[in-house]
C-alpha cells in the first residue's frame, strides 16, 4: 500500500460526548460469512437485470448493453411504458427482447426472484434502495445499487448480513471512483508521491434546482421530497469514496467518527419563489435540508476527510477531489498539484504531466470505447465494464459491501450529528474487525476481458 497507509498516529479513542450507540456492530449469525476476498463466480456471459428505467436507469442502458459478455435478459419498473421502452430498445440492439416486469410496486420481486438474471441493477428512488437490494440478494443474484445503498444504519447493517448469508456481493454503483482522475490520484496516492497522506475532501457541489422543480425525477419529484424530509448529507460518495480509496479505508484504515454541519435551508424556498407558478406542487412544500452540508470524518489512523453535499446553491459543478499528505497535494475543479522536491516557490504547478504518468490501465484498456459508449465522461461505461469483467473472469470486486456501507453511512450519520448539535458519532467497523488488513481494491493489477464466445456478442 506504499506510503498511503504510512505511520500516522491512530486516534483510537472517540472524543468526549461521542454518540456511540452507533458504532455497535450485530454479531455474525449461523450461516454468515465474511465477504471480504470472496471472488465472484465465472460467467461465459453476465445476464442483467435492471430495476428502474426512468433518467438514471434508461442512461445506463446503453453501456449495459456494449459491455462484452453482457445481455440484458430482464427489465423491470412501475411504469409499464417505460419498461417496455427499455425492452424493445434492447432487442432493436440485440435481437433478443428481455422478460418485462411491470406493473406493479412489486413487479421487482419476480424479476429478483427469476432464473434468467446473474446481476441486478438498481436505480429506483432512494427509499427503494433497500427493499430491492435485498430481495436481489434473497433471490440469490448480485447486485449493484445506485447510491446510496441504503438511507439507514441499520438498513445498510442488515444488507452487509443478507450479503454474507446469500455469499453474494452487494456493491454501491459508484461510478465517480472510476473517473479518470480519480483513479490517477488513487495510483499516485499509493506510489507514495504526496507522502503520509493527512488529509482530503471531496463531495458533491451540483446546481440541481431546476431539475428538482422541472418533474425530471420521477415519480413525483422524489428526491425534492428528501430536502423537506431530513437534514443530511444525502451523497457526498461520489467525492467521499475516491479519498477513501487513496487512504486504505477498510484496506489499513478506517472511519472512525463523524461530525456534520448545515447550513439555513434557503437555496430551493428562494428558487421556488421567483421561478414556480402558483399551483405547483413545491409550493406544499417546507425545506429542511440545509443547502451546504459538511461532514468531517477522522479515520483510525488520524487522517482527516472532508464530505461536502451542496445541490441547491448557485454554482459550477465540484466534486472537490483533492488529496493531501506530508509532501505535497492534489486538486481538481481546477486541477492542479504541489509535491516535494518537485515544486516550490508556492506555485502550482500543472497537474497533466502526473495524470499521463499515473493514468489507470482501466482507461488506458477501454478508455476509448468508454467515451463513445458511457456517460459522465466515460466513467459509467468503465465501471460497467470493469464489474463485467470480473464477474466474466471470476475476480474478487473492487466495490464490496463493506466499502459500500462505509461510504453510504455518511447520510444517516451526518442527520444524527446535526440533529444532536454536530456531536461527533461513531462509524460502525462494517468489516468487524477486518479493516486493517491490506487487500486490493480500486487501485487493481491489469486483466483482459475474456473473448466472447463465437455466436454470442
């Protein structure tokens, strides 16, 4: 692991005041059995099932579906003009027309529970994520989840325990960590460039108000009814789980406590004002969740980690992405770096030259094929394409449910900070006691995707 999990001092104990409660961690029962370095199972071909077919779930479809080895043979989602869209653009592709659940609010059981699916997908609304990740998980299949896996501890508890009992994985989607950058800084982080590292932030800064009021998240504007429902970080992952990454997070280190901050609620009321008619359907509503949250996050080892959520302000699009240790430091939005003896005199210096040099073999394999067939930049399409490959190759994931757990309980955590007065709380050890043996992870050793069968795609 190099220099990324270098000697810094453990802060074993919680400071005075800490919520506790909520680092107690249910005992294995009978039958349970850890996940950790438990390779997927090979497949010729990987049979997908996707669960939501509305922006997210219809966007990744696409990547689904040229991803070598993969065949979309199931589709799911409340609306029956949706799934059906989704299944005929699938034979207009393939030739063969997926099985249609549809329907019905538990169409999803049938598709869980059928025998034509190896890996589910999930991206439904949030307060689906759990139902669905374990009944996937019940019916015997892997699964993928769009973040965050769940909203509650004791939810992502019992998905860890349904994972161990079903021996199969459950993973968070979390296609930020395979960004390119972000896996550039990951190999440099771990080659030791920034020495001991220290510190990071990361988060999500994305003006989304008018997605939010336009009915662009259905059904029914779901996730605007999160911000009149709970004050949290709701998903500061997609810039939380790249640091993590670079600091060994349950690979040598782990979260240790969290401590969260909100800002007044004001950014969507102020929107809503000047832009909503009258009638609208917002107009109901009353905003709880802050516009700026910020979580603070000191892991095991001393290091500090910095969550930031923020979707109701004015801004340029962040997901802050900097790393930091005894010997210099990396930032994006804008990217930039400082390291020692390379630098000095105070000055940034240009970011590039490192990015070509740590460049991850993920996007030096596919990166093409990423930007044609992906979107957010590709990462999509490499996430995608990687869990394929592993399952096509029997490789252990990158992602497990640990790593998921991890990262998503930044959102119950960070509501039962605020609600507390930004008391500091315990993060449970989702791994029980396993987080500080080093394993690989996102920074992974090189492998080709088996070649399709003749006949197959």
């Amino acid at each position: 692991m190099g220099l990324a999990a270098g000697a810094v001092a453990a802060s074993g104990a919680l400071p005075a005041g800490a919520v506790t409660e909520t680092a107690l961690a249910p005992g294995r029962k009978p039958g349970q059995r850890s996940m950790i370095g438990v390779p997927f199972e090979r497949h010729d071909e990987v049979r997908i099932g996707l669960i939501g077919l509305g922006n997210r779930g219809m966007g990744m479809l696409s990547g689904w579906l040229a991803v070598p080895g993969a065949v979309v043979t199931a589709v799911c989602d409340t609306v029956p003009d949706r799934a059906e869209r989704a299944a005929d653009t699938v034979r207009s592709e393939t030739g063969n027309r997926p099985t249609v659940h549809t329907g019905s609010d538990s169409a999803y059981e049938e598709l869980c529970a059928s025998d034509d699916v190896d890996l589910i997908y999930v991206a439904t609304p949030w307060e689906w994520h759990f139902r669905q990740g374990m009944a996937a998980l019940k019916g015997g299949k892997h699964v993928g989840i769009e973040l965050p896996i769940a909203t509650e501890l004791r939810e992502l508890w019992r998905l860890v325990d349904a994972s161990e009992r079903a021996n199969r994985h459950c993973f968070l989607m979390e296609n930020c960590s395979y960004g390119r950058n972000e896996l550039a800084i990951l190999r440099m982080a771990h080659d030791g460039l920034f020495g001991g590292l220290t510190h990071g932030h990361g988060g999500y800064l994305h003006d989304l108000r008018e997605l939010l009021f336009n009915g662009h998240y259905e059904p029914e504007d779901w996730r605007r009814a999160w911000h009149a429902k709970l004050d949290a970080s709701f998903y500061a992952m997609h810039g939380l789980a790249p640091i993590a990454a670079c600091m060994d997070v349950n690979r040598g280190d782990r979260f240790h406590y969290l401590t969260a901050t909100s800002s007044a609620a004001l950014g969507l009321a102020d929107y809503r004002e000047r832009f909503m008619p009258e009638g609208h359907p917002s107009w109901s509503d009353t905003y709880v969740k802050g516009d700026r949250t910020t979580s603070m996050i000191m892991t095991a080892k001393g290091r500090l980690v910095r969550a930031e959520h923020d979707v109701s302000s004015p801004r340029p699009y962040s997901r802050i992405n900097s790393i930091a240790g005894a010997r210099g430091i990396f930032e994006d939005y804008p990217t930039r770096i400082y390291v020692e003896p390379d630098h000095s005199g105070h000055q940034w210096a240009d970011a590039q030259p490192y990015l070509d040099r740590y460049d991850h073999w993920l996007w030096r394999k596919v990166g093409d094929d990423a930007e044609n067939n992906g979107g957010h930049g590709g990462m999509d399409y490499i996430l995608q394409w990687r869990i394929v490959q592993q399952m096509r190759t029997g490789l252990v994931p990158d992602i497990d449910v640990y790593d998921s757990a991890a990262w998503c309980a930044s959102v119950p955590l960070s509501g039962e900070s605020i609600r507390k007065g930004s008391r500091p709380v315990a993060v449970p050890d989702f791994t029980r006691g396993h987080w500080e043996e080093p394993r690989p992870g996102l920074d992974s050793e090189e492998t080709d995707m088996p070649a399709v069968r003749r006949g197959g795609r």
